[in-house]
C-alpha cells in the first residue's frame, strides 16, 4: 500500500515568509507525528496527533510554528515568517495507534525546506 | 530524560567486511530500541526494532540485540555491500508518559567501497 507522502518535496523560500507543508499519513494510522532533521540539531521530534486527543505541541521551537490536522488525517505544518534557522528536512510520520511502546512509526520522504 | 549516544562517524569499510556501530541509550523504564536507515535522497526507513530485552533485532543481514543490563542496542552486519551505504540512526521510544517520541542518535555515516 501507500506510504507516507509528503508535499512539496522541497521549497525554497525568502526570509520573512510564510510556508505550508503537507503530510499524508498511511491510511487507517491513527497517530501522526513531524519531525525536523537539521544538520546542527539532528533528529527532533517537533509535534503528535493521536486521533481527536489535544496534540502534543513540546516540540516546536517557537510560536512561529503551528500545526493541524483536519478529519484525522491530512496534516499541515505552517511555519510563519521564516528564519534561515528554520532551513531543514521536515518529516512526518504516521502509526497505527501509539499509547504502546512497541509501536512503529513509517517515515515519509521529508521536504526539504531552504530559507535565503 | 531519553537520550540516545550513538558512534560518531563516518565509517568507511571495504565490501564483505564486518560492520559495528555502536548504540548506548538512557531511559527509564523498559523503552522499544529501533535502528533507522537513510539511504541517499531518501526518507528514513525502518530496518530493525527490538522490544524488550535480550530481543534480537533482524532484516537485510542486519542484526541488534537489546542489551538492558549494558543499556546497548549495537548493529551489527558480517559482510557489509556498497548497497549498503547510508546514514543509520539509533532511536528509542519511551515506555514512559510521552511513549510516542522517537529520541534518535545523531547518526552514522557508512561507506562502503567496492
């Protein structure tokens, strides 16, 4: 089946605006989840949705980052008024239900997001 | 909280040799331990996961084995192809209260040469 896709694969974009960044999560996969892979940074969990739960918002480094996800799937990560600091890979992740440790979170390929 | 120390790289081997690379964790509890692969211009993929202790982790010739008492997941390959060149990361899942963060090593890059 589908994997976790992600839109646009990369966006380059001035300092000072807005960007929109899309997840689609493997179908029936309740959890969904971004992250920010960053050369200085690494690997950084940035947000969590699980079904109608309030997400877990302790990831994402500023009010300039906000997320929703509307009906359960679809996800939009939206970064307001960029920094070149903000120049990284987003990924986003979906699973089948979370709450158990050994659940396996599936990767989309990430878009690549570069401020001038 | 969680942290993940995995070995600097990068690491560079010549085809059919043996593979380590070293994982060490922090955590309370009793987390899951994964290894992540990232192939060039690709997204990270899982490629082996152990639950709880003493569970060997296994797929592609890969092979971890969770360690509680030395709190180590290390990966190991016999004979290493230049397929198998990538970044490969270490990561956690908590058993605690945030038990859906994955906490992730800062990876490793391998090269292996023909």
């Amino acid at each position: 089946g589908a994997g976790v896709s992600q839109s646009p694969s990369n966006k380059v974009t001035e300092k000072g605006k807005d960007v929109e960044l899309r997840c689609d999560p493997i179908s029936g996969h309740t959890a969904l989840y971004w992250y920010r892979q960053s050369l200085g940074q690494g690997l950084e969990f940035l947000i969590y949705f699980q079904g109608n739960s309030a997400p877990d918002k302790s990831g994402l480094p500023s009010d300039r980052f906000s997320a929703e996800r509307t009906g359960g799937s679809v996800s939009t990560l939206t970064i307001q008024r960029t920094q070149q600091e903000d120049s990284a890979v987003y990924l986003c992740a979906s699973s089948l239900a979370s709450g158990t440790s050994t659940d396996t979170q599936y990767f989309g390929p990430g878009t690549r997001l570069t401020v001038l | 909280g969680d942290s993940v120390t995995q070995m600097e790289g990068p690491v560079t081997l010549s085809e059919e040799a043996f593979l380590t690379i070293n994982c060490t964790y922090t955590a309370t509890g009793y987390p899951s331990l994964f290894w992540y692969v990232q192939y060039p211009g690709e997204g990270l993929q899982l490629l082996l996961k152990a639950t709880k202790a003493d569970d060997k982790g296994s797929n592609k010739g890969f092979e971890a084995t969770y360690r509680k008492e030395t709190t180590s997941f290390h990966l190991e390959k016999g004979s290493v192809q230049v397929s198998d060149s990538a970044v490969y990361f270490c990561a956690l899942l908590g058993s605690g209260g945030s038990n859906y963060k994955l906490t992730f090593g800062k990876g490793t890059l391998l090269t292996v040469n023909p």
